[in-house]
C-alpha cells in the first residue's frame, strides 16, 4: 500500500481510502446510536470493494444525529473533506471504478474485479498517466458516469474525438473507409469486441490486432437495438454525419460533435423526437407530403435516429479497420490498416479471417471480389515484394553461376586425377580438391534449394 500512495500522489485513491480506514477505525462518537453506525460502516468497509461508495449511506445517516454527536459531526466533515471536490486524477478514475464495480453488481456479475483485469494496473498510476490513459480509450469500457464528465472536462469525451477524421477514399464507384461501431465488453467470455457495421471482431489485448468472430456472442438488447440503428441509418463516411433513411419532408442530420440540424439549423436535442413523431402524424393525415409513406417504417426511421443521438458520446470510428466498397455492387472486404501481414478480416460474402503470402495476392483477391481493381492502394507494399522477388532472383542467378563454376572445378580435378599416380603427394592434394569442392557444391545446393522453396514475401 506504501509504495502506491508515494508514486500516485497524497491525494491518490489509495491514500484518501487508507486515511479514511485508520480515522474510522480509530474514531468515537458521543451518542451509542452513533458508535453503532461506526461499528457498522466500520465492518462493511472491510468487506467492500467500493469504499468511498459504502460511505455515502453512512454519511447521509451520521448527518441526521450529527447535532447530537459531537464526535460524529467532526467525522463527517473529516470525511466530505477527503472526498469531495478532490479533483486528483486517480482518485477520481478509482471512483469510477467504484461505480463499475456497482454497476456489475446490480447486473449480478458474478466477479467485477475479473472485467478489468486487463487494466487493473493502470488505477495506480499518477494522476499525469491516468490523463493519458484517458485520452488513449484505456478506460472506456468502464461502466461509470463519472467518467463521461471527466472526459468532458478533459474535453476527450466529445463525438467528434471518438468520431475522429479519418482517410476517406472515393474514386468513381469506390470507397475507402474506417467503419463506425461500438466497443463492446464481452463478460460471459471475458474478451473485448469490436461491433461495426458490418461484422463483429476481437482484438487480441496484448497484440491489439483483430479477427473476426468464428463463434457466437451473446449482445445485450441495448446494444443489439444501437448496431441495428448505426446500420439502418444513413451515413456519410466522408462527413460522419448521420440522417434519417426515409423520405421525410425536411434534412434532418445527426453531426460528429453530438449536435442535431434541420434543414442546416440546430435544433436541441430533447425536441427533436417530439418533431420526428410530429411530422409522421402529419404524414397520417396527409400522405403525399412524402413519397412512398408507410408508417411502421417511418417510427422505426425515427427510433434509430434518436437512438444514435442518444448514444453519440458511444459512437466510434475504428480507424485501426477499413472498409473497401463497391459502391455500384455493395461488395466490401474489411481489413486492418496498418497490417504487417496480408489477411483479409471479412467480406461482403461472409468469408472471414483469410491470409495471403503476399499483397500482391491479397490485392488481386480484394479486385475479384469487389470487382474494382484496388492495386494502388497496396503500391508501397507491391514495389517491396517485387524488389524482394527481384534479389531472391538475382541470388538464385549468382548461386547457378557459381554451381556451374563448381562442376567446371570439379572435372578439371577429375581430369587430373586420371594421370596422377596413387598414393602420390599430387593424388592426395587433388583428393583434397575435390573433397573441398563438393562441400561446396552441397552448400551451394541447399541455398538455391531455400530460395526456391522457402522464399516468402511475408
């Protein structure tokens, strides 16, 4: 516990709590109905893995005899002083973690502490490494309020940061992009999932690389309702601007930073599911204001609308993933962006998790399948493999060379050693020679055998 104070700071979690502990354990009270409350927070503080938690019902009660108890009423203050308005860091992300340990209880999570597992070192950091671990995403998947306002204020928490630009790519019917989708925190198999448009995918916690789901995932309602709303909405991948997928009478557009527009002109956020449902009555009454009205489709068009601007601050653009489409045929594949080895993570024909010895064939088979040819985006790769093919070339060409060269040397000695007479100093030397020579002619063998055989761009 000593050394997590000194390196996280005085006003660490760690330290507030371990000050919090001795002050309680060695504090009185005047009253016996409050040494009992001491008593009883004092046992559950033990048996808690959310302390600061724990002590708020304990606080709200020692408050209602406080102007009876003295010795309580000093406590209190000690306590609200400790606690509130300490803006240090890693106390505060320690109290979200407090609220996530909530949260799973709520939910009957049979063991919080094995969801952060991944992360759980983090919480002793400084307060300077936890604001960079904030601002990196490390803390996302934490069930906690709190931490939207923290990121707030760190101004990390806005949609237009998770929503981040990114290269989008449009030539004639095609597109390149990064998907939009959710992180997701799969407990029952204690793995993180990627949830984008178009597939789901687990990234490996230690590589951060990804690959798509060969089995199945249980997605809780909330989520399942959001990833419908994200893949029937319209999207611009070239703005991040979301719209509704009907034929309203106005241009109604959910916009990266969160904010909702009609028309061009902001609009709150809390009046526009009253306009949505406004404008179908109308179009109830009157169904030629838009074309092909049905209702069910248009309260469903609505829904996923106020869903996405609900959820924006939950919006993210993997942008370690691509999208390459075809426009004209709705063809895709997904891939990592920064691959160091060809592979293809899922297509538009639900072929997954497929790799290639090479970007060369990688690209030829993403031209196949979305019937675009795509060459010019693997180019830098290309022109290496080439150059790598082109001296394993160039090294097979000297090794021939140099056999032939060998066999040469190896006759000449074979021709020598019909004249030279046995057991004679020259017959012994030419032994030698050709000994040394068919070692090397074994050598040159195995080389240009690996170059044949065991060469690999990747």
């Amino acid at each position: 516990m000593v050394q997590k104070i000194i390196l996280a700071g005085e006003k660490s979690y760690s330290a507030v709590v371990d000050e919090i502990f001795q002050k309680i354990q060695k504090a009185e009270a005047s009253t016996l109905l409050g040494s009992e409350l001491l008593k009883e927070v004092y046992a559950n503080l033990n048996e808690s893995i959310t302390p600061l938690l724990t002590l708020k019902p304990f606080i709200t009660g020692a408050e209602k005899i406080a102007g009876d108890d003295v010795k309580l009423s000093e406590l209190i203050g000690f306590l609200k002083k400790s606690i509130t308005g300490n803006a240090d860091l890693n106390f505060l992300i320690n109290l979200c973690k407090e609220e996530h340990y909530a949260e799973l209880g709520r939910m009957s999570h049979p063991s919080p502490k094995s969801t952060i597992k991944d992360i759980e070192d983090h919480f002793n950091d400084p307060g300077t490494v936890i604001e960079e671990g904030i601002r990196a995403g490390v803390f996302d998947n934490l069930k906690s309020k709190l931490l939207n306002k923290i990121k707030s204020d760190l101004q990390v928490a806005k949609p237009q940061v998770k929503l981040n630009e990114s290269e989008v790519l449009f030539s004639g019917n095609l597109v390149k992009y990064s998907p939009i989708g959710l992180r997701y925190e799969d407990i029952e198999k204690n793995r993180l999932v990627m949830l984008t448009e178009s597939g789901a995918f687990e990234m490996n916690r230690e590589t951060k690389s990804f690959s798509v789901l060969e089995d199945s995932i249980n997605i809780s309602a909330p989520y399942r309702f959001l990833m419908n709303a994200i893949n029937s909405a319209a999207y611009s991948p070239e703005t991040n601007i979301f719209s509704l997928n009907e034929n309203w009478d106005f241009d109604l557009q959910l916009r990266p930073d969160g904010k909702t527009f009609i028309n061009d002109k902001e609009i709150p956020n809390e009046k526009v599911g009253a306009l949505l449902l406004e404008s179908i009555r109308t179009y109830v009454t009157d169904s030629s204001k838009v074309v092909n009205f049905n209702k069910i489709n248009y309260l469903k068009d609505a829904d996923n609308f106020i869903a996405l601007m609900e959820n924006c601050e939950k919006l993210i653009r993997f942008d370690t993933l691509e999208v390459i489409k075809n426009l004209n045929e709705n063809s895709f594949v997904i891939i990592e962006k920064k691959m160091k080895t060809p592979k293809i993570l899922f297509t538009s024909k639900n072929d997954r998790n497929i790799s290639f010895d090479s970007f060369m064939n990688l690209s030829e088979s993403i031209s196949t399948l979305i019937s675009t040819n795509i060459s010019n985006m693997f180019l830098s790769q290309i022109e290496l493999e080439k150059l790598k093919i082109d001296e394993n070339n160039k090294t097979i060409s000297k090794l021939f060379e140099e056999q032939n060269q060998i066999n040469v040397n190896i006759q000449k000695v074979r021709n020598l050693k019909t004249i030279a007479e046995d057991d004679s100093p020259a017959m012994k030397n030419l032994n030698e020679q050709e000994k040394m020579l068919k070692l090397k002619l074994d050598e040159n063998l195995k080389s240009m055998n690996s170059c044949k055989n065991d060469f690999k761009l990747v």
